[in-house]
C-alpha cells in the first residue's frame, strides 16, 4: 500500500467478526454489527504541539486496538476498505 497519514492520524483494516453467536446460531450479513477492532496498517509521523514539536504516536503498525463504533472515515485503497481515524478515536491496544 502506498499511502501515508499525515499528522496524528491512523489507517485501520476492521477485523472480521464472528459468522456465529456463542450458541451456535449462524448471523447472516445483513444483522452483524460493523466490527470494533481492528490492525492498524500506517501511523502519521505525530500530532505538532503548540511549541511545533512532533509528538509520536502511541501505537504502530501491526497493533491490534480497539474503537468506537462510528469513528473514522470509512475509504478504499487499492480495493481494499481501510478507515483512517485520529489516535485519540482509539480506546486502547489489545495485547
């Protein structure tokens, strides 16, 4: 992938979720709720602080994390569906 977030923004790829509920029961498409994990696949270089100093990011490629439900921007790149959120929509990484 040739893309690179700028500032304190985050690419994420959703992590599939389970085709059954834990009784067995198969969820068809059309009734699972969109995912709220997710790998992170880029990070921006920062956030610039009001001194102009960068700021690194707390995560890095390859995290698996936790977001809400509606956050991000939902785009394509290269046919594959990405969101692009801001470090701060993110809850937490999972380890």
């Amino acid at each position: 992938m040739k893309f690179r977030p700028l500032h304190d923004r985050v690419v994420v790829k959703r992590l599939e979720s389970e085709e059954k509920s834990s009784g067995g029961i198969i969820i068809p498409d059309t009734a699972k709720e969109k995912p709220m994990q997710g790998e992170v696949i880029a990070v921006g270089p920062g956030a610039r602080g009001d001194d102009g100093k960068v700021t690194a990011l707390d995560v890095k490629a390859g995290d698996t994390v936790l977001f809400g439900k509606w956050s991000g921007t939902e785009v394509k790149i290269d046919g594959e569906e990405l969101l692009i959120m801001k470090e701060s929509d993110i809850m937490g990484v999972l380890e």
